[in-house]
C-alpha cells in the first residue's frame, strides 16, 4: 500500500503545482476538487490492513465536504459576482512555477531534518504535505483576486490535513472533523467576503482613480 | 562486425517500416474522434512514396544549407536511432554518455533545420525558427532533468540501463519517480514533435505554427526526408517513453517484443486521443506548459534523490 500513498502524495502536490499554473478561476477549482478527492483517498491507502469506521467517516467527510461542496459553493460564488474568469497574477504565470518548483525543493530539504514521532506510512508524506503548503502560500500570496486567495487557503489546508493524517493515531477524532469544519465555515465567509468585496470594487471609484493616476504620471 | 552491420541494419529496418505507420494510427485516432472515417494507416506511406517521385524546386535566393538540411534532419534521426534499444533489441551503439550524444544529435537536426529556414529569407519562416529556438531550449531543459533523474535511478548514463531492461521492475519500489518522469516526458514529446497543444501538425496558417511553418520552402524528395524524419523522431520518443511503463518482463523475446508493440500502438492511440481533445494553447502560454514539464522532471528529481538518500 505504501506505493499507493507515495502515488497519492506526488498527485496532491502535482494538482497544487497545477492550480499555480492555471489561468481561469473555474479551472483551478476543478483542479481543487480533483486533489481534494485524491486526499480523501488517503487514509484508505493508511488502514488498509484493518479499515475502522472512523476511517472511512474521515475519508467520505473530506471527499464530499472538500471534494463536492467547497467547489460548487465556490463556483457558485464565482458565477453570482460575475467577476472575470481570469486570474491576476502579481508575478507573471512562468516565475510561479519556477518558485514552485524551488519550494518543492525547499520542502524535501527542510523534511530532512524533522522527525515525526511513532512510524510513518510512507517517507514522502511528510515533505509532500510540507511542499503543499508551501505552494497554496505561494497561490495565496502572488493571486489577487479574492476567490483565488480563499483556493490558496484551501490548498494549504490540504497540506497540512495531509500532514495530520500521518499522524492520525496519535489524534482524535474530534480535531480532524474540527479542521474539516474550519474549512467548512471558512469557505463560508470568505464566499460572502468575496461577494461584498467584488461589488464594491466595481462601483467603487478606487479602481477608476487608479488608473487616472497612472495615465497622468 | 558482420553481426553488428546486421543488428544495426535490423534495427533501421524495424524503425523506418514501423514509424510512418506510428503516424497514421495517431491520423486515425484523431479522425476517429472527430466521427470521420479517416485516410487508412498506411496513408503516410504512400504520402511518402508519392513525395519521393518528386521533384525538389529550389529558390535561387537559397545556398547549399538548404539542400543539406533534409538530409542531415534524417541521417541524424538515423544516428538518434542507434543509440536507443527497442523492446527487446539492444541499442547497436551503445557507450557511457550516449545520452549527450544523442541530445546533441538532435540539436543539429534542428540547428539545420533552423539555418535552412533561416536561409529562404521568408519572414514567415524566420518566426517559426525563432519559435523553434525558443520552445525547444525549454524543452532541453526538461528532457535534460529528466535524463538525470534516470542516470541517479539507475546509475549509469547510457540510455541502454536507463530504460533498459532494470528501470521498469523498479515501479513497486520507485513509482512516483518514473510516474514523473513519464509524465514530463510526455509533455517533451509533444513539443518535441509539434504535436498539438504546442503546435498544430495539420494546420498550414503561417501566423501560429511552428513546425510546419519552417519547411514550407521544402518540397519533393527533400520534404519527403523531413516528414520520414518527423515520424522517425515521434516514434523513437514513443519508444523512450513506452519501455518505461511496461513493469514486467516476460522473459521471451517474442513475448516481450510483441508487449512493446502493444505498448507502442497504445501510446499512439494516447497521443490521438491528447491531440482529439486538446486545443492548441496560445503561443505565449506553451512557454509555460514546458516549465510544468521541466518543474515536474525537477519534483521528480528532488523525490529520485530523497529516495536515493533515505
């Protein structure tokens, strides 16, 4: 099984590495669900040998709360603000993935020196969780749109769900439905937020003054 | 020696019968998706005998690179050729390094190409050769990456141990590795062999392609050599590609040649399929689709050398 959860680990940084690389909102949200199905098969591939109820609860939570409702909430925030389909980089698509691939590196050599406690499924689980991380900063950061910062969030979450669940022996039960209820509640907001924030960009007079200023100077 | 004119004779014969086929079956596919019957498989061959019946019209503003280009484009997929096993036959020549050799054989195809392009004075080729320049140095960088990833795998530079007969049983063991590394590869031969979301192969518009923009002076006989090497080349990355999926060995040479085959024939009805249902991506964003595959060679050179160390 540890092929399985090694072949889990590269898809899940792949697809965050994908949604660093994607041009259109609708598109990176697709890629979202596709890794977060990909998460919710993990602890299948962890427990294979002696498959517990909590495990499976675990397993449906996240395919369906991250794999089906966060990005229908999601798409359904993008088609009701009617905002561009685009993404507005502040660094251009081309450096993004330079960096991430930097980051991934930067990922494994940090993993050399962490020692998990207690036996671990696979060694790549630690520094792909880590690298995941890393890069749904790197969306949040460098993407300025605010549903593509709240993708960045989410893929970070995936992170560092991914990391809690090689630890899940040594955690109950109640803090793993905790961070899917985060995430839940989260996604909420930050559908409202985005909502708000994109109605007052586009009446507001911010973006016209901005770009006067940049005509006369 | 009478025995090595004969493995490399037998090998340039499996290559050049099997490479335009390669090409139609891909043809088929697409016209297949498209709810077409299709030109039969063996269309490209006799596209290629009716283009050797010609003959070649020469501009009077070209010199001797001109001429030259067709035939170094093909005696070096020839050379390529040598250096790669196929299935069960071994690679005829085969040295520590030939994997520079053969990189590097293939930049002179293109660096001729290029020239000869260059040398018609059309601007319209002009662009098609800076855009070959720029997209292939992309795509050395993701091939080269990926080279190394299978020289740290296996511990050799040759590309008889790199995908020969050791690499594939290592799937259990290593499978995100060579997952990658097919991955990207993929991706390099696409761009590579100006398949289509780099570039369209059946289009004839000069403003967006690539490939075919760069020997539209070509014609007759000399076009017929670069469409054979084109195929010769497509072909032999499928064959980089195709050893590396296979995980198992049969242990019989007829057995494992006919699984090679197979595997050969899926990978162009794969390539059919990549092409039915992609669009050509927008020239300024194949830059990027090269820099996934060159990041996804480095993610799985960083996972080749983490497995290496641990």
């Amino acid at each position: 099984m540890t092929s399985w959860i090694d072949l889990s680990c590269i898809l899940i940084v792949f697809f965050a590495l994908a949604i660093l690389a994607t041009y259109r909102i609708g598109g990176m949200i697709k890629i979202f669900a596709a890794q977060s199905l990909t998460l919710g098969l993990v602890p299948f591939f962890l427990h294979a040998d002696a498959l517990s109820g909590r495990d499976v609860a675990i397993a449906l939570g996240t395919m369906v709360l991250k794999g089906a409702l966060v990005p229908y909430i999601l798409f359904w925030a993008i088609r009701h603000v009617s905002m561009r389909s685009e993404v507005k980089p502040i660094i251009g698509v081309g450096l993004s993935i330079i960096g991430g691939a930097v980051l991934i590196a930067g990922a494994f050599w940090v993993s050399l020196s962490l020692r998990l406690p207690g036996k671990q499924a696979s060694d790549l689980v630690l520094p792909c969780s880590l690298a995941t991380v890393l890069l749904g900063f790197m969306i949040m950061v460098t993407r300025t749109r605010a549903v593509t910062q709240v993708l960045g969030y989410l893929v970070m979450e995936n992170g560092i769900f991914l990391f809690a669940l090689s630890l899940f022996n040594a955690m109950p039960t109640l803090i793993e439905m905790g961070i899917l209820l985060d995430i839940f509640a989260a996604v909420f907001i930050m559908a409202i937020v985005v909502n708000h924030i994109n109605e007052e960009f586009e009446k507001g007079p911010a973006a016209v003054s901005r770009s006067k200023m940049g005509e006369t100077f | 020696m009478k025995n090595v004119m004969l493995t490399i004779f037998f090998h340039w014969v499996i290559v050049l019968a099997l490479a335009p086929l390669f090409v139609g079956v891909i043809a088929k596919v697409k016209a297949m998706f498209a709810g077409k019957k299709g030109a039969p498989v063996v269309q490209p061959y006799f596209e290629l005998a009716r283009l050797f019946r010609k003959q070649c019209v020469y501009s009077r503003t070209t010199t001797w690179i001109f001429r030259a280009s067709p035939i170094v484009g093909f005696g070096a997929v020839l050379l390529f050729a040598l250096l790669l096993p196929l299935g069960v036959c071994k690679a005829p020549m085969r040295f520590s390094g030939d994997i520079l050799l053969a990189a590097y054989i293939l930049a002179l195809a293109r660096f001729f190409m290029i020239t000869a392009a260059l040398d018609t004075g059309n601007s319209f080729e002009g662009m098609g050769s800076s855009r070959e320049a720029f997209f292939s140095c992309l795509s050395e960088l993701a091939l080269f990456m990926n080279f190394i990833t299978l020289a740290i795998m296996t511990r050799s530079i040759s590309f008889s141990r790199m995908i020969g007969a050791d690499v594939p049983l290592s799937w259990p063991h290593s499978n995100p590795v060579l997952l990658l590394v097919v991955a990207s590869l993929f991706i390099v031969l696409l761009a590579e062999n100006c398949r289509i979301p780099v570039d369209d192969p059946d289009t004839h518009l000069e403003l967006t392609m690539i490939h075919e923009v760069m020997i539209l002076d070509h014609s007759g006989v000399d076009l017929a050599y670069l469409l054979y090497a084109g195929a010769v080349k497509l072909f032999l990355f499928a064959g980089i590609i195709v050893p590396l999926l296979i995980p198992f060995r049969t242990g019989d040479p007829v057995k494992d040649m006919a699984v090679f085959l197979a595997g050969m024939l899926g990978m162009a009805v794969f390539i059919g399929a990549v092409e039915s249902s992609m669009a050509r991506l927008r020239l300024n964003r194949v830059r990027n689709l090269l820099l996934i595959a060159a990041a996804l060679a480095f993610f799985g050179f960083v996972v080749a050398l983490w497995r290496g160390g641990a």
